[in-house]
C-alpha cells in the first residue's frame, strides 16, 4: 500500500511546496520454502517521508531557498530480532544570485539515527534468539558550498568555489547475549572533516571547445575511539583511542570537445590526474580507502 500527497501554493513572488509520501507491505519471506523453518515469516516493512521547500525573492537578483527533509524506515528481515529502524532530518539554506556575476552559497545540516538487531538462527531453523543489538547509531553532518561565475569574457567561462563538510558519528551497540539478555557494550565513533576548492575554466571558439579543471581538498579524521566493557561491575576490556589523520589532495583535469553542425567529434576523453587516497590504521591493519565525492543535498 502506498500513498504520496503533493501540494503548491504562491505568495506573491514566493513558493511553498510540500511533499509527502508513505508506504507499507507485509512483504515476502526471503528463504527459499524447501529450507524454511517455523521461525521464518514474512519481512514486512514501513516507510513515510516529508518534504518541503520555500523559494522567495530577496532582490531583483537575489533568490532564497530553504529545504526541509524528514523520513523514518522500518523493516526486519523476516525472523524475529531482526528489526532495522532508519530516522533521517535534513535541513538547508541556499542563496542564489542571478545578475551580471552569478553566484550561490548552500549551507545545510543532516542527522540521522539508525538500530539494528542481529538474530541467531539454528541449523534446522526452528529456534531463533538475539545475537546483537545495535540500540543506537547516531551521526551528523554539517556543510556547505559557494561558487561564483564571472561574465563571460572572449568566449571565456570561468567559475570557482569551495565546499566542505564535517560529520560525526558513533556506534552503541549490546552484544555478548547470554539467555537472551546482553552482557557486554561497545561504543565506537570518531570524526571527519573534508574542505576543498575548485576552479573551472572553458574556451570556445568556432567548433572548438577546450575545458579544464582543478580541486585540492583536505581531509581529516580525527577523535577515533573503541570503547568495550561489561554491562556488570568491572573495568573496560577495551578502550582504545585512535590518532588523527590529515592530508591535501589536488586532482586536475583537462578535456577537449570539436563540434560540428553535423556530428561531434571528440577528443580526448576526459583525463584525472591524480586521486585523493587517505590510509587508515586500526588495530594493527592498514587499509587505502579512495574518497568518494561529497554529497550535498539540492
């Protein structure tokens, strides 16, 4: 079953937009019926989210936009002690000029929580406890971005900016189950931040058009901690703190397009030199991890 509502009004120069939607199935049990147990039924799940967005005029050339995103996610995977819960909240402000030298600046938060449950399953399917329970896993995200264009001058387009964003985060989890009650508990969380800018330049002219492009970025990851301990009397069986880490990282780029009336004709594709690789250590281990590019909400 599904439902979704949409609905606009203006004020003048200004609009509203709201949005919501929610959904929910018994869903279908995900194990196959020749190996199926009495512990096994059907995975059902629940879903609903809220939208809104306020777009109003500040100047002859200046528009603001203020967004607003809740959601919640409930499902388990068709056994009990299996249940997952997802809660979302996401809030941002962007200004956008629009004259001569056009411009923007977006600055936005997120935060969100999520449980999950681990279950215990016997061979023959027929007995089903808690292995884990991770109570609570909240983080947060903070961040934003600016750009600006300069008019464009002898076929010449030019724009630049910055961006950056810090998000923190931590894991609860009771574990160790002994006749069905946890025994022992694990925190672990730590911290990131990522700043960057970028600049980006293109020429036309005639049917040639060249591009190029460039970023630095900086990441850190810092306050890293592993806390273990029993839920009964006694001390911690392990509480370990991590070292940050930080490092720049610079990834040009340069392409090339020649167009006809006809057909386009492509040169080179597009080239990245470089990449933004970060090293992380944690119990001895070291793994090279590639940053993935922010994601910054519309």
């Amino acid at each position: 079953m599904r439902g979704h509502v949409y609905a606009g009004a203006s004020f003048g120069q200004s609009q509203f937009t709201l949005d919501t939607q929610a959904s929910r199935s018994d869903g279908f049990v995900p194990i196959t019926s020749s190996t199926r147990g009495t512990v096994d039924r059907q995975a059902p799940y629940q879903e609903g989210s809220i939208r809104s967005r306020w777009i109003t005029p500040l100047s002859g050339t200046i528009e603001a936009q203020v967004g607003g995103l809740a959601f919640v996610d409930r499902r388990d995977r068709g056994t009990d002690f299996s249940g997952n819960r997802t809660r979302g909240l996401d809030t941002s402000l962007r200004l956008v000029g629009r004259g001569v030298w056009q411009w923007s600046a977006l600055a936005y938060a997120q935060w969100r929580n999520f449980r999950s449950s681990f279950a215990s399953v016997t061979q023959n399917r027929t007995t089903v406890s808690r292995a884990s329970l991770q109570d609570s896993v909240p983080s947060s995200g903070f961040g934003f971005s600016a750009e600006i264009r300069p008019p464009r001058s002898g076929g010449v387009d030019f724009r630049t900016g910055s961006d950056g964003r810090i998000t923190t985060g931590e894991s609860r989890e009771l574990y160790a189950y002994v006749a069905g009650q946890p025994t022992r508990r694990r925190i672990a969380g730590g911290r990131t931040e990522t700043i960057g800018l970028f600049g980006e330049a293109s020429y036309e002219r005639g049917r040639l058009l060249l591009t190029a492009g460039g970023r630095i970025d900086r990441w850190t990851v810092e306050n890293g901690s592993l806390l273990e301990r029993p839920l009964a009397a006694g001390p911690p069986t392990r509480d370990d703190h991590f070292p940050g880490e930080a490092a720049p990282c610079r990834r040009p780029a340069l392409a090339s397009n020649i167009s006809s009336r006809e057909t386009w004709l492509s040169g080179p594709p597009h080239i990245e030199v470089g990449g933004c690789r970060r090293s992380m250590s944690c119990s001895g281990r070291s793994a090279r991890v590639r940053m993935p590019p922010l994601q910054i909400p519309a």
